[in-house]
C-alpha cells in the first residue's frame, strides 16, 4: 500500500508535470503564432516600402532624365541664339563701320564745300 501510495503521488505529481509543460507548449506555440503573424506583418510593410522606394527611384530617374533632357535643349537653344547674336553684332559693326565711312566722306564734301564757299570768287 506504502508503494500504491507512492505510486498515486508520483503519478499525480507527473501529471502536473505533463499539464504543466502542456500548458507552457501552448503558451509557446501562441506566442509562435503571433511572432509568425508579426513577421508576415513586417515582411508586407517591408514589401510595400522596397515598392515604394522603387516607383520612387523611378519617378526620380524620369525626372532627373527629363532635366537633363531641358537642360540639353537650353544649351542648344543658347548656343543658337549665341551665333545668331554673333552674326548681328558683326552685322552691325559692318553698319556701323559703313556709315563712319560714309560720315568722314560726307565730312569731307562738306568741307570741301565750305572752302568753296568761302574762297573769293
């Protein structure tokens, strides 16, 4: 009986033991789950940040290529308008060179003119 006894108490602190650790397998595999849920969680949201940081590279290399692409036509709008100002201004500089010419000739009649004028008779 000593034995059945040791045996009852033994088989009811085992059973403790085994509701135990079940209970503590429980606690473990539910907060398995929720880490598993929070990993699922944070492997979307770190998804739709590479999503994001891509259509944002994206937009940013369109951009930047439309830039390049403005810039590109301004230098050759500049550069055209550049010689097309170079052109007239020695345009111009001819004109201008053309029409002292035609001054100090003018200047020149004009005097001559004048001496004419001024000479008796």
């Amino acid at each position: 009986m000593i034995e059945n006894a040791a045996l009852r108490r033994q088989a009811v602190a085992d059973h403790e033991v085994i509701n135990f650790l079940d209970l503590r397998g429980q606690e473990a595999d539910c907060k398995n789950k929720e880490l598993e849920a929070r990993v699922e969680q944070l492997q979307t949201a770190y998804n739709l940040q590479c999503g994001a940081h891509s259509y944002t590279e994206r937009q940013l290399s369109a951009d930047l290529a439309a830039a390049q692409e403005k810039c590109r036509r301004l230098e050759d709008g500049a550069r055209r308008d550049t010689a097309e100002l170079r052109g007239e201004l020695r345009r111009l500089r001819d004109e201008l060179s053309a029409a002292a010419s035609e001054r100090a000739l003018h200047a020149q009649q004009l005097k001559a003119v004048k001496q004419i004028l001024q000479s008796p008779g």
